[in-house]
C-alpha cells in the first residue's frame, strides 16, 4: 500500500507552565485579556503533522511519502526522517521562507494556548500531487492534514479528478475555514478523521448531521481522548456500524502535542499491513500512549519487545501475536 501524507512541516517549541491558565483568566476581563506565563521549561522539538505521521509510520516499518513545504533550514530535519525510513523527495523547499514553527505552552491541567507561524507551509498550495504519484508508482492513499487552506483545498480536487483514495484530516484549520470549504475537504473521503470537538464543529458549520456526513465519506474516525476511538461507517444494506476501541494504560502524562498524529499513523499503519479497522485502531491508540508519555512529537521509543509487551497487554496476545511479523526488529 502507497500512502502519502499531505500537511504542514514544523518545528515545535514547547513549554510547560506550573499553573492552570483558567486561574489566571477574569472573567469580565476577557474582552482584554494581556497573560505574559514564566514557564518551567523549552523543549524545541521537531513536528509538523504530516511528518510526524510519517515518523510513526516509517517507525513501523512502512516507507511514507511526505508532501509538504519547508525552508532551507529543512536539511537536518530531512536526514532525520530518511533515517527513519520517510521519503522526503516530494518535500518543497522555499526559497524565500523558514520552516513553519508551532509555540505551545501546556498548564498543569493539560491544556494548551498555541501560536502558529506559517513560514514556507504558505507555498504547498503550488505543490501538485499528480507528479508525486507518477514519481512512486501510484497511491493507494493520501491523508491530507492540516497545512496551508489553499493546498488542502487543491489537494482534495486533485484526488477526486484522478481517482486517489484520499483521507480528510482538516483539524486544526476547521476553526479557520468557511462551511464550503470543509465541505470541499470532507465530500468523498475514504476516512475522515477528528476528535470529538471538531467532529461537533464539523456539523455545526456545514448544517450535515452525522448520518449525513456518512453517506459522503467511507468511515468516520473520531478520537475520544482518553477513552480511544469510535470508527462509524454505513454498510452496504444502509445499517450504521460503530467499532469502539479502548486506549492502553497510560504509565505517565508528559505532553499530548502530537498524539492525535501518532494515532493516525499507527492507524494507517495497520490498514496498509492489510489488518482489519479493529487492530488497526489499536495500534494507533498503542502508539498515541507512548507519545503522550513522552516530551516531543517524535521522541517516543518504540522498540519491538516493549511494544509488543504493552500492546498484548491492552488487547491480548492474538492481536499481537497478528502484529508481531509487521514490527521491523
């Protein structure tokens, strides 16, 4: 299975305050709100959705495509992910602009107040797909994820005009963009993934409601955070289908930047080694564990026994036992 992953490409500078951010807010205030946070700590991470769905999936032995714009400062980031087993061929590098950068500071409580400068993820809108799927032979698969509105846009007519199975994965550029265009990003996906909220924002911006959203795309994907993920799709005969999927036990909390993407790796991961949406779905969910235990969006150890360990621990010894042979040693 060829599959490339469509989004921005970042660097994360992540920082963590001791305190909660709704102990700081007043309310009859916020029409005015100036907060300067001393925070305990930096970590200058590398992210990017579309890279970090590729790490996590060339970690599991697969050889993703990433699409995407970054600057010249791209090159050690580049060395990075081939190590890692990413095809950064299709990468566009600007000749004018850095790399986009994500800031992010997370309370105590686990909640996050995020700047984004966009940088050179303003040229994938130039990026065309057809000549990345001439360059590999064909894609079975683009996820396309949250990078500048215009590429998204573009992307999604692209795969409809050839006939590329394409996965929508609008998130963080929902709040930003009008009913037509998710609409636009949403119609005829294969799999559309969100979490709870922005599944809710979904229909509230277009006015289709759940049913409605599942005659124009294959399966939904939402996450439920702590509690897994609930696929939904409609069967042949029109009945509605659910396939609920529980998350591991966590052995920490260190940051959650990044585990919506780990699960989509995880997730696709699965469907390329041809396992059905089930073990799939708990592959993406074992693989968002470890990245919430762990600083940065691309740190996580993934090393076979330990995985497999803790994977047969939260969904049996026959399901690892079926994901065994796919782990590269």
């Amino acid at each position: 299975m060829r599959v490339a992953v469509a989004g921005s490409i970042a660097t994360d500078h992540l920082m963590s305050f001791p305190g909660r951010f709704a102990e700081q807010l007043v309310a009859d205030q916020l029409h005015t709100v100036s907060l300067s946070f001393l925070v305990d700590s930096l970590e200058i991470r590398r992210g990017g959705v579309a890279p970090n769905i590729c790490f996590g999936m060339g970690r599991l032995g697969l050889r993703p495509v990433l699409v995407g714009s970054a600057g010249e400062d791209f090159g050690e980031y580049r060395s990075w992910l081939e190590r890692n087993n990413v095809d950064c061929e299709s990468v566009r590098i600007s000749d004018l602009l850095h790399t986009a950068r994500f800031v992010c500071t997370t309370d105590a409580d686990h909640n996050q107040i995020a700047s984004f400068y966009t940088g050179a993820m303003a040229e994938a809108r130039l990026i065309e797909i057809g000549p990345v799927a001439d360059r590999v032979g064909g894609l079975d698969l683009l996820l396309i994820g949250a990078d500048d509105p215009e590429a998204m846009l573009r992307h999604t007519q692209e795969c409809r005009e050839r006939g590329i199975p394409f996965a929508a994965d609008p998130s963080q550029q929902l709040a930003r963009m009008p009913a037509e265009d998710i609409k636009q990003l949403v119609d005829g996906a294969k799999y559309l993934f969100t979490n709870e909220y922005e599944a809710a924002l979904i229909e509230q911006k277009t006015g289709w409601d759940a049913e409605e959203i599942l005659r124009r795309v294959g399966a939904r994907v939402v996450t439920l955070g702590a509690n897994g993920v609930r696929i939904t799709r409609r069967t042949e005969d029109g009945e509605i289908q659910v396939l609920e999927v529980a998350t591991p036990k966590e052995e920490a909390k260190a940051d959650p930047t990044g585990v919506g993407d780990a699960f989509r790796a995880g997730f696709i991961a699965g469907l390329s080694w041809g396992a059905g949406e089930e073990l799939a779905a708990q592959v993406g969910c074992m693989l968002a564990t470890l990245v919430i235990e762990t600083i940065g969006t691309q740190e996580y150890d993934l090393s076979r026994g330990r995985f497999l360990e803790r994977f047969a621990l939260a969904y049996g010894t026959d399901a690892a036992d079926q994901v065994v042979r796919h782990l590269a040693a």
